[in-house]
C-alpha cells in the first residue's frame, strides 16, 4: 500500500473517531478506543495492508494499547461467515467498522451495523450503493474507493501498444465480486465490441470472457 493510500484510510479513520470524542482534550488521552477489521480473505493476504494501515494511525497519534484497540475477524474466504463475524464484532462494542473490501462492507451494510463504517480499496463505491456519492457519501459509510475498472480502458490501450496485432482477449474474474461487471463493461467499451460478440460462461462462481 503506498504511502498516500495508507495516509487516506487513515485521515479517513482518524476523522471518525475525532467525531466521536466529545470530552476535553485532557479526558481523551485516558480513553481507548476499540475499532473493528473485517475482512473475507485470511490474515495472511492482507497482512501488509494491516501493518501499513496501523503504521498510518501511528503516524497520526492513534496507537495500538495506548489509545486504540483493534479487534480483527477473517473469513478466510468463507462469506457466509461474516454475519457471524460482524456479530462478534458488535458484541465487543467497537465504535467504528474498519471493512476489507466491498464484500465484508457489503455484509456490514445488509447486517445494519449502526456504528461508523470505514471501507478500503472499494472498486465502485457508488455503483455497489455503499454510498450515494463520492463526494457526498451519505448515510454511516465513507473511506476509500480504488475505482479500478477506470483502469482497465488504458490497461487494453497499453495492451495493444505491447501486442498490435492483438485480435482475440480472455478476461477472468469472480462474478461474485462487486464491481467486476462495471470493469468488464469498462474493458468491452474500450475494445469496441457488442454484447452479441463476447462468449461468455460461468465456472463454479467464476466467469471467463472472450471476445
């Protein structure tokens, strides 16, 4: 995670849990604050990103056993999980919902969870209805949006300069995964092509693209 994304979640963050102290300065230093990690994959996948998302809060006065705790939960690939996980969660009485990706901030959505909700590397924030815009975000919902499938128009352009006799382009992907249907129409817009002209199928809650 680069240095300005880390930053964000963090000011992000930072920004939620100045709205929630409302005592004189001298009274927050003795307080400790408890926020929520969801995540769908395991501990490993994003252990990187955990350790860049506390250096950031460090970076900004907010450290761990000192004046935050964070209490994280991993579905390691098992959505059907998260409910349970978020229940946990609330059960521990975190004050704000840090959310791994679109999935687990979907679940928190579903789930109504009430306390502040920080999401990360969201590809289509607004598209995915977490929020009602990006510069408006409404409702408990803000953080980051990666906003990737902007990326993918340039990522063919590059890809013809590397092959210009490009003809024929598989794309793979998880149809489960929000945000992936706006990227293959991204990708379908920048190749030219029409609906009729893509062979699509679906493989075990995947899918493969030719065209």
């Amino acid at each position: 995670m680069c240095r300005i994304r880390k930053v964000t979640v963090g000011f992000a963050l930072s920004t939620s849990l100045l709205a929630l102290t409302v005592s004189a300065q001298a009274q927050q230093s003795k307080i400790i604050r408890r926020i929520g990690f969801l995540a769908a994959a395991s501990p490993s996948v994003v252990s990187d990103r955990m350790r860049a998302f506390q250096l950031g809060l460090r970076e900004l006065g907010y450290i761990e056993g000192k004046n935050i705790v964070i209490e994280s939960r991993y579905a390691e690939g098992k959505f059907d999980r998260l409910p349970t996980l978020l229940a946990e969660l609330m059960q521990l009485e975190i004050e704000i919902l840090v959310s791994g990706g679109p999935i687990p901030t979907r679940a928190a959505k579903e789930a109504r969870v009430t306390v502040p909700i920080v999401m990360t590397q969201d590809t289509d924030p607004v598209g995915n209805r977490f929020v009602a815009s990006l510069a408006r975000p409404g409702g408990n919902i803000t953080g980051l949006s990666t906003l990737t499938h902007e990326l993918n128009g340039k990522r063919l352009e590059l890809l013809t300069e590397i092959v210009p006799k490009l003809s024929r382009l598989a794309v793979l992907g998880t149809s489960a995964y929000p945000g992936n249907e706006q990227s293959l129409k991204e990708i379908e817009v920048a190749a030219g092509v029409s609906n009729e002209s893509v062979e699509k199928s679906d493989l075990q809650s995947g899918f493969h693209v030719l065209f």
